[in-house]
C-alpha cells in the first residue's frame, strides 16, 4: 500500500498563490482605473495625495497600495509613499509596449461573470459568457459603447507587445494595399504603415469598432493612408489587396465559423496575394500555459478556441489555403498562408 504523505508546505504555499490569483487581477486592475502607474510616473507620491486626486477613500487606498508593492509593482517608501518599480512601469499607459489596457479590461464586472460560469461550461459544453448574457460577446460590446472602448484599448495594449516582432518578422516592403480584418483599435496596422510608408492600409471591423478606432487612427500618424471600413467578415471584406491580416480573430471562433471567415478572405485575396494569420500555437503537454489559459479564456469568453499546428493546417486547407510557414513574433506566431 502506497504510502499517504502530506503536500509540502512549498507545495501548498505554490497552490495558494495560485488559487488566490483573482485577489492579484482585481488588484492591479483597480491600480490601473484609478491612474496610479500614471500618476506616478513623475515620482513617489504620498497615499494621501493620490487619494485626494482620485477621490478614494485614504485608508482603503493604502491598502491597495502596501498589497501590490508586496508584489514588487510599487515600491513602499517612509510615510505611506509609494514608488513605481521595473515592474509597474509596465503599467503605465504612456508607454510603449504596456499593458495598461489590458489591465484595464480583465477586471471588468461583465467578463469576470462570464468565468464565473465556467464549471458550467465544462459540464455542458455550452458558451459561458452567453449563459451569463444571453448573448455573444460581441454583440455585447457593440450594445455596450464604454466596454467596447476599453476592449479596443486593451486589444492596443495586448498587440503593442507584440506588433515590433510583426512588422520585423514579415517584410511589407511590397505591399500596394495591406487589410487588416477584424483590425479593432487599429494600432498593429498603423505600425505596418509607419514602417512601410509606400503601403496603404484598410482597417476593416464592424461599426461600432471602427467608429470608436477612428480617434486613434486620426492620431497615428498614417491617417492619410489607412481607410476605416465598416462591415461583417462573416459576408464580404474589401477585395484584391496584397496582403490581408488576421490577428487574434479565428481564435475567437470554433472550426465552423472560423473555415467561413477564412473563405470570406479567400474570396476576395487575388491569385498572388498572402494571408497572415497571427496566433498563438497550442504546444505539446506540461507547457506553454499562456496559450493554453488562452485557450480557456476563449472557450469562457469569445466562444473560440486555440490551435495546435496540425488543427491549423486542416483548418487552412478545408477553407482553401495552404500554410506556408510559421515565423516567430515575440509571444505570438506569424502563420503565412497563401491561396490553395
């Protein structure tokens, strides 16, 4: 008979940490609402007179404070004064590469519900964000301007971390007209631009989204070389450019409607043209559990999933597409796919 022994005490302290995570989003999500990263990147400030600027309550934010600097996110100092460390830098919505936004939406009440139906999810098989709802997620955010706002701002956060090893991994020198399908904010295109000044861009999502982008493009930059177009990827997308893009869109999606997107593309990609599909890729067992909380994160939120390389493909080819390669691009890949 096996021997029954304890967990180690590192084991369970590990476990703890692990099960209390949501204390640690909700945290720093709070941090990042009231502007403390922003409001601190001048210096160290006094919890008093970041309370007093953002109307919180003193104690309470003191509390916020000292918590998250256990983390190594601020620096606590003498007399309640708090520092931003490397760490929190991160957090600060005026530079580049952050996660501000990001931040700013995991917190949010809605999708926080949405997790809170998971168990449900498992058992059934069914769609927990629209068992909270009764509706998709983005038929929410399109019924829901404010939220839609802050996912387009943190869909700009997310591809600001990646967008230097997407521009750097796929040469557009050539490229007359790059369209980015389902482009949100707009922030991965007006990179592409910027570092391709001879190319054209079109950023293609559904009304609501490109009307909110349209602050964001204007002051890009390239706002005389990036069209807005509204519209349904699931009907039509604007026809015969180079290079069409999409990023972070199939994993929102199952096979089924994944395959009529990518046949919505095919349509209108002339003969010569390229797709990039930018995704995380699902690795072998015991690792990679960015991609594969990703993966949950679409089965509860988008009603998606993530893809190892083998699915990818068969999922290219039964929509006409042959994958050409993969290249690499910081925490994501580059799947180049040509016409079948």
């Amino acid at each position: 008979m096996r021997d029954v022994k304890a967990p180690s005490a590192d084991s369970v302290a590990a476990v703890r940490r692990l099960a209390n995570g949501y204390q640690v989003t909700q945290a720093l999500h709070v941090l990042v609402r009231l502007g403390i990263p922003d409001r601190l990147a001048r210096g160290p400030r006094s919890s008093a007179d970041l309370a007093a600027e953002t109307n919180a309550h003193e104690p309470s934010l003191y509390r916020l404070l000292r918590a998250v600097a256990a983390l190594g996110v601020l620096n606590e100092m003498a007399g309640h004064r708090f520092a931003l460390t490397e760490l929190g830098e991160a957090l600060r919505s005026d530079l580049p590469g952050n996660l501000a936004g990001w931040t700013e939406f995991v917190g949010r009440p809605y999708h926080w519900s949405a997790w809170a139906r998971l168990l449900e999810g498992v058992m059934t098989g069914e769609h927990a964000f629209r068992l909270e709802h009764g509706m998709s997620v983005w038929e929410y955010r399109q019924q829901h301007p404010d939220e839609l706002a802050i996912f387009n701002r943190a869909m700009n956060s997310a591809t600001s971390t990646i967008s230097p090893g997407v521009v750097a991994g796929y040469d557009f020198s050539t490229a007359a007209t790059v369209v980015d399908v389902g482009g949100g904010g707009g922030l991965l295109l007006t990179e592409i631009l910027k570092a391709n000044p001879r190319a054209r861009g079109v950023l293609f999502d559904l009304p609501g989204t490109v009307k909110d982008a349209q602050a964001f493009v204007s002051g890009s930059g390239v706002d005389d070389r990036c069209e807005l177009v509204a519209g349904d990827f699931f009907k039509t997308v604007p026809s015969g450019a180079d290079v069409y893009i999409l990023k972070s869109i199939l994993h929102d999606w199952y096979d089924q409607e994944a395959s009529a997107i990518l046949r919505t593309v095919r349509a209108a990609v002339p003969p010569d043209g390229v797709l990039l599909v930018i995704e995380q890729m699902i690795p072998g067992p015991n690792e990679g559990a960015p991609a594969k909380f990703g993966d949950l994160n679409m089965m509860v939120a988008a009603g998606g999933r993530e893809r190892t390389r083998e699915e990818w493909e068969e999922l290219f080819a039964g929509a006409g597409w042959r994958l050409e390669e993969v290249r690499p691009a910081a925490t994501t890949s580059i799947l180049v796919t040509r016409p079948a």
